[in-house]
C-alpha cells in the first residue's frame, strides 16, 4: 500500500489509494512525505489523484452544505453572475493549432460544405429557434457546420440548465456534422481566419465584426427580423447596407423582409421558418405536466407559449379570458425586456390566466398537446407583419387548431383563423373547438407543417450555395 498525506487546517488525512482514511500522527507523516517525493515520477500520478480527491472531500463535507445554506434565490443569482465571467478564458497556442486541425478536417471526396454560424443564440437556449433549427438541417443536408456557442449570454436567455451545459470550451461534437465551438472572440477569429471555411452564415449587422479580414469565405447574409426590432443607429445601418453588397446570398424570412431587401438585392430568396415536424407528431398521449393541471382541470385550455414580449395583445387576452371565465388562458415563454415582469403579473391576476414560466424546447410538446387551441395573439405592427412565426407550424404539426391576428406573412395559411378584436378572437376560438374532430382540418393542418420543414428550407439554401460555387 502507498500513501499520500494531506493536512487540511490542523487536521493530517492520508491518502492509501481509494480514499482518505483515519488521521495519523505529525511524525509518520513527516517521515512518509520524503519517500513520497524521492519517487516522485513513479507515483506523480497518484499524487495528483490524492490532491483531487482531497478537494472533492472538502467539497463534499464542507462547501455543499455551506451553499445549501444560502437562500436558492441568492443561488440563482451567484450562479448567473459566475456564468457571465466563464471559467476558461484562455486558450493557449496548442489549443488553438490542434482546434484548428480538427476544424480543417475535410472528407475525401470533397463533397461537404463547411458552414460556419456566427453567434447569436446558444445552443442551450430555453429559445431554440432558426439558428439552432437551421445548424441541424444544414448538417443534415450534408454540410459540416460548425456552431460558435457565444461566449457570453443574452440575459432573457439565461436558465440554470444553459448555464450547467454551457461550461465548456473549444469544440463539442453534437451530431454526425454538427460541432460547437465555445471561445473568447480573440480566439474565435483566429481560428476562423486560419480554418478558412468555404461558408459563414449571419443575421445581424452587428455580428460582421466578428469576420477576420483576411477571411476568404463565402457569406450567407440573413434578415429574420424588421429592423426596427432593435436600436438601429448610423453604423448598423451602413453595416446592413454594406453586406447587402458584399454577401453572396441573402435571405429574408418573410415576404415584407424581402421587399426590404429587393431594392438592394433583386435576387434575395425568400427561406421563411419552418418546423422539425417528427419533435411534435408523437402517437401516445402525453401525460399533463404538473403546473398545467390547474389549467387543464378547466372546460378549454387557449394556450400560447413564445417570447413574452410588447407585440402581444395583452389586452384582448386579458378581455377574452374575462368573456369565457370557464376558460384557461395560458402563457408559456420567457419576458423578452424587463417591462414585461410587470405586465406578467397584471396579465396573471384574473383566475382563469396562467402564466407557467419558460419552458426548454424539448417540454414544449407536451405543453401544446393539452392546449385545445393554440393562439397567436400579436398586434398587428411592421414588426409582426415582417414575423415568420415558428410556433405556427410546430401547432400546424401537432395538429392544433390556430387562432391569430391577420399578420400578413401568415395570411398565405388557409389552415389559420383570423380574429382582429377580441369579439372574433372569441368566436374564432369557438369555432375552433368545433373544427378540432374535423379530419379535413387536421389534414390541412399537416399538410401546411409538412410543406414548411426545416429541412425543406436547408435544401433551398444548398441549392443556392450549389449555384454559387458552379458560378465561380
């Protein structure tokens, strides 16, 4: 048997191996430590074992129950503070070169695009949306895409979970051709600049800082939103007008965002949202998530989930559910600005509304399958008309009735129904209840899902890639 010896404060633990065992006396130790370093390269090793099980005893036996005894809501917050300063902020320089030789990696028959996201959502987000959806299909239509995981988190965003899963850095394999890369900036373009891949997708002006000048690649430049979603100055303006220019492909989610773009670009494509239809068809019934129960113990459940944010009618929620008191009206999301805590609360009061918090991307399913409507319920405003919503072909796949206001981009959906007031709110959703046993309209409604996939519109994009790179 071998020994490690340790003291921790005033009390002397050794090490026999598997474990700390009784403490022994000052002398023994004293006398065993030497013979420990003169054979110091043959039991390095162990040495190291020891020192880390130490720490993880003292963890164990004194730090867990210590920040058991913190309030869980000073927790939460010393938790997302430690998340915002992340615990790798260096990379050295043989990092860098074997990251670089993993992510220059080509296969033989050279028939794989590599494709490069900028940052914009993490991939842990309780908001998995067209970054994360379109890096899955674009994988999964061949190319080799590598997702930059941001370094830092947009505050909305931010769970506990996203925090656990986010402390990594450099590369995370997820799938077959779909790879995380999690880095401070500095080395993030460094490593872009020497991997050198044939693609670079972004969607905001303020992401082109993020593009090395020595970049060679090919960019994808695309407009998910209206503008006027976010403080738009000067420079995003002349950014946005630049690589309208420069980008070889751009693209708009929406026919008005296309309009936008055509004065400048008279060959954007239109790649609107989509759904991955499979997360949202299964045949066994879910069983009722726990904070719906309340809901669900009502006469109908009208069920919304997304961001929680100032293009929501709340007013008309709040009169419906005060017309249909028999009713469950429930919100589902995250509040997108600290705003909308208030307006949260001022929404929660009646006694038929819910507001049950955000929930992951992979909860959602269960939620919408108890949902005897799903509502999409936004003023009607640029931003809203130029807004390919997701969550209206994830309910069109799972075979919910909709109901939402005329935003024009989804008026092309004969499977929708509109309501511009809370009076036809009310009624469309009555009208609803009676379509849900419809097959006719269940068939529509799936037939509009399985027309808008996210794989269809990475297929789309390939092609417009294919015709760039037989161009040139």
């Amino acid at each position: 048997m071998s020994y490690n010896a340790k003291a921790i404060g005033t009390v002397q633990f050794v090490y026999d191996g598997r474990d700390f065992v009784s403490p022994v006396q000052p002398p023994e130790m004293v006398k065993r430590v030497p013979t420990l370093l003169e054979r110091g390269a043959e039991l390095r090793g162990e040495l190291h074992m020891g020192i880390r099980n130490t720490f993880s005893a003292i963890t164990r036996t004194v730090l867990r129950p210590l920040w058991r005894q913190i309030p869980l809501s000073w927790r939460y917050h010393l938790r997302w503070r430690w998340s915002k300063e992340p615990v790798y902020e260096f990379m050295s320089p043989k990092q860098k070169k074997r990251l670089v030789a993993q992510l220059t990696t080509r296969p033989r028959s050279g028939q794989r695009r590599s494709l490069w996201f900028l940052p914009s959502h993490t991939w842990f987000s309780s908001s998995f949306q067209r970054p994360q959806q379109m890096a899955i299909a674009l994988s999964e239509a061949g190319c080799d895409v590598v997702y930059w995981e941001p370094w830092e988190l947009q505050e909305h965003l931010h769970t506990a979970e996203s925090a656990r899963k986010r402390q990594f850095a450099g590369r995370r394999r997820i799938g077959e051709r779909l790879q995380l890369l999690r880095c401070p900036a500095e080395a993030y373009l460094e490593l872009m600049e020497a991997s050198q891949p044939e693609w670079v997708l972004f969607y905001w002006p303020y992401q082109a800082k993020l593009i090395p000048p020595g970049l060679r690649s090919r960019t994808i430049y695309e407009m998910i939103d209206d503008h006027s979603l976010e403080r738009v100055d000067d420079d995003f303006k002349s950014t946005h007008a630049h690589w309208l220019k420069k980008a070889d492909i751009v693209v708009g989610t929406a026919d008005e965002l296309v309009k936008q773009l055509r004065v400048s670009r008279t060959d954007a494509l239109l790649v609107p949202n989509g759904v991955r239809a499979e997360d949202w068809s299964r045949v066994a019934p879910y069983p009722v998530p726990r904070d719906l129960v309340e809901a669900r113990c009502m006469r109908v459940v009208v069920g919304y989930y997304g961001a929680i944010a100032d293009w929501l009618d709340s007013e008309m929620w709040l009169a419906a559910a005060r017309e249909r008191p028999a009713w469950a009206f429930v919100w589902i999301g995250y509040p997108y600005g600290a705003q909308m805590e208030a307006e949260i609360s001022r929404v929660n009061s009646l006694p038929n509304t819910f507001y049950l918090g955000r929930k992951p991307y992979h909860q959602l399913p269960a939620y919408l399958a108890h949902f005897d409507v799903a509502t999409i319920p936004f003023k009607l405003n640029p931003i809203t008309h130029a807004c390919s919503p997701i969550k209206l072909f994830e309910f069109m796949a799972a075979g919910k009735p909709v109901v939402a206001t005329p935003m024009r981009e989804i008026l092309k959906y004969q499977s929708v129904l509109f309501a511009n007031s809370t009076g036809e709110f009310v009624a469309q959703i009555e009208r609803a209840l009676e379509l849900r046993k419809d097959p006719g309209r269940r068939r529509l409604l799936l037939q509009e899902a399985k027309a808008n996939t996210w794989s269809s519109r990475a297929r789309e994009l390939c092609r417009a890639m294919g015709e760039i790179s037989k161009g040139n």
